[in-house]
C-alpha cells in the first residue's frame, strides 16, 4: 500500500464534494427551462415527454413491465438490467426535468439531457437530480427509447443490483452483501447521535449512505478520474437540485479504502461525515476548509479516547523534525491528491480542538455558525474577535504554539 494511502486510511479519509451538475453539452445543443412532467417542452416531441413521465413512474413503482413498454428491441435487455438493478430503491418520488435538446440526428434520432430528480423514502426532504443523457429512435412505431445513460456521474443502479439496508437513522444502499451494508447501517446510527450531542436537533437526524463495490465504481459516480480520490474512504455530496440550506446529502463511501480501516477509523469517518450533513446549512463558499473539516474531525474524534500524537501522527513527526506550520491550512491543502493533505486535516483538527478546549465545545458551534452568517470571505478576522476575543494572526500563533506542545517528543 502506498505510504500515502496508508496514512488516508488512518486518518479517515476524508473529504467534502458539492453535488453533480448538468454538463454543458460538447455538441449544439438549445438550453432549456426544466417543465413540471409531461408539460410540452420546445423541441421535444410530445410523445418523447410522454415516455419520460411514464418511465418515471416505472421507476417509481418498480414496475419492470413498464420501464420496457416504449423501449425499443435493440435497447430491451439493457433496460431491462436497469429495471432489476433498481427495483430495491425506495422512491418516494421520481421526474426527468429535461434541460436540453440535441440536435436530431441523420437517422432520425433524438438525444435529450435530462435531470433525474428522485426523492427517496424516509430520507429526503428535497430532491437529488442526476443528469442523464437519453436517447430515442424514430420508428414506424413511432418514438422509442434507445438509451437511458449516465451524462456525469453514474447512478448506483447503473452499476450493478441495488441492495438496501435500512437503520433507526440511517438509510444505506450499496452494492456489496447485507452484512456489509447492515453493518454501515449500525455505524450510521452511532453517528448520528454523536453529532446531534454537540450541533443540535435542527438537522434531519438521518443519514444516506451510497456504496458501490469497488474504487473504480466510487469514481464514476463522482465522476473523476479513477485514482483521483484512491484511499479516500468517503466524501459527502450535497446532491444538485435542492435549495442550498437543505439539499439532499448522500455520503459516498469507497468500499476498498473503508474495508481496510480498523472499527475505530470507520466511526471517525462517518461522524466527519454525518457532521457535514448537519453543518450544511451552516456552511457557506466563504467557510475556510480548515474550519469545516476541521470541526468534521474534531466531531469523529470527540470521545475517542486518542492522544494528539495518535490522531495527527503525520504533523507529529514534522514538529519533532523542526518543520512547524506558521500559517493555517489554505483551501487548497485539501485536494485530493495534494502533498501534505494528512497535515492539513491533522492541523485543521488541532486548530478546532484548541477553540473547544479554551472556549467550549458549544463555542466552538457558535464561531462555526458565525462565520456562515459572515457574508464574505474578509470578515472572519472580525468574527473571530466578536467570538473568541482574537484575531486570526493572533490565534494562528496560539494554535501553532499549541500545536509543538501537543504533538513534540
């Protein structure tokens, strides 16, 4: 195992994503406003609308007679795995929005770009959308489903049969065996709890996890390249579609990285995540990534029973060699892939754990939540004198300071 790998699996392998977008199209395409189902859309045969809302409904009630009728021969068996592997997904609600039109091809065909806006049972309180790129023939028949494909990131039942695991707070669908997911399931409903004690009940209190059954799996449905997030055990993806204050979180676990971590390591990593979840409405493009994450960790952390030198042993060995950190993480510390990424976690960790310890855990909550309402980027100096009496010169001193005596031999 690379030595890189190895320390993301002990540290927990984490990393926060935003949710999927509707690509923009390589060839001309006429952007569209996404209707309500079955309303005519520009461009569109109303027939073609017409398949949709029916095979969404389909989807909806796992009615695999259904999904097939208005398929075309060609595109029959394919379907009709696509039908077996979602039957088990528990859809409260289900829609393709279209949001754009190709052009019509030389034999006729249409392809069109569509959300998949689904909401699932027990979970979401707003839709996820996934954008698909469906294709139709025109036949004697009239107009025929050719191809309902993945335009980004793949859906799990794109991948293989959708097995669900359902918890006291948790919902988990993946692709591994029930145990595996029954497991997740428990390690989700310890989660959940643990991050309520400190942010509160105003969140859902439920958590969805996504697992497919390999790393590469992991990438397409994030899209990114196929090492790009190796030995990251899980992300968190506010799925596109949802208003901004509450969308609908899945948090994506790559199933090679999270096998190897030890009972410990997986309840860290779910914590971090499901603190995500709950700090979604609180978090904003100006939030520093060395605050959010670093309250994730010290969340998965509270409790454990680990020395410092234990939990940041990666930082630890770079204060006993003399090279102290003078300047808090950047942003950019955080990309999957980035030299010294373990550090910055370990130091975005030490950086929340000194607030709670001088100022209270609920302090600590309260300079997260001010810092969302800041507006700006340029503020945090300000808010950080309005909540903890210093400015952020001031308390990067303080924290690196903190840092050599927590962690030097």
């Amino acid at each position: 195992m690379p030595r890189r790998t190895a320390l993301l699996l002990a540290l927990g392998g984490l990393a926060q994503l935003s949710g999927p977008t509707v690509p923009s199209a390589a060839a001309r395409r006429t952007a569209l406003s996404p209707g309500r189902p079955g309303a005519p859309v520009p461009g569109v045969p109303p027939r073609v609308t017409d398949l949709l809302a029916a095979r969404a409904r389909a989807l909806l009630r796992a009615d695999r007679t259904a999904l097939l009728a208005g398929t075309a021969p060609a595109a029959r068996a394919a379907q009709a795995r696509l039908a077996d592997r979602a039957a088990a997904v528990p859809f409260a609600a289900v829609e393709y929005r279209i949001s754009e039109v190709g052009e019509p091809g030389a034999d006729g065909s249409l392809t069109v770009t569509a959300g998949l806006a689904h909401r699932l049972r027990g979970i979401d309180d707003q839709p996820a959308v996934l954008p698909r790129r469906l294709t139709f023939d025109r036949t004697a028949d009239g107009w025929l489903l050719a191809a309902d494909e993945p335009a980004s990131a793949a859906a799990l039942w794109d991948l293989g049969k959708v097995g669900v695991a359902r918890g006291e707070r948790s919902l988990v669908l993946g692709l591994g065996g029930a145990p595996e997911l029954a497991a997740l399931a428990a390690v989700a409903d310890e989660a959940v709890p643990a991050v309520s004690e400190l942010w509160g009940e105003a969140w859902p209190g439920r958590l969805l996890i996504v697992t497919p059954a390999t790393e590469p799996e992991f990438a397409r449905m994030l899209d990114v390249a196929p090492d790009a997030y190796e030995g990251i055990a899980a992300v968190t993806v506010a799925a596109g579609g949802a208003p901004a204050g509450t969308p609908a979180d899945r948090v994506l676990v790559n199933p090679d990285a999270f096998r190897g971590l030890s009972d410990l390591g997986r309840k860290v990593v779910v914590t971090h995540e499901a603190t995500h979840v709950a700090t979604r409405a609180s978090t904003r493009s100006w939030t520093p990534l060395w605050l959010s994450e670093g309250v994730a960790d010290y969340t998965g952390y509270r409790g454990a029973r680990r020395t410092p030198r234990q939990i940041a042993p990666e930082l630890g060995r770079d204060v006993t060699d003399g090279r102290v950190p003078a300047a808090l993480p950047a942003d950019s510390d955080f990309t999957a892939g980035a030299a010294g990424i373990a550090q910055a976690y370990e130091q975005a960790w030490l950086a929340c754990d000194l607030i709670a310890r001088t100022f209270g855990p609920k302090r600590l909550v309260a300079f997260y939540r001010a810092v969302g309402e800041m507006g700006d980027a340029g503020r945090l100096d300000a808010v950080m004198r309005a909540e903890l009496g210093l400015d952020v010169a001031r308390f990067t001193r303080t924290w690196s300071a903190d840092l050599v005596r927590q962690l030097r031999r």
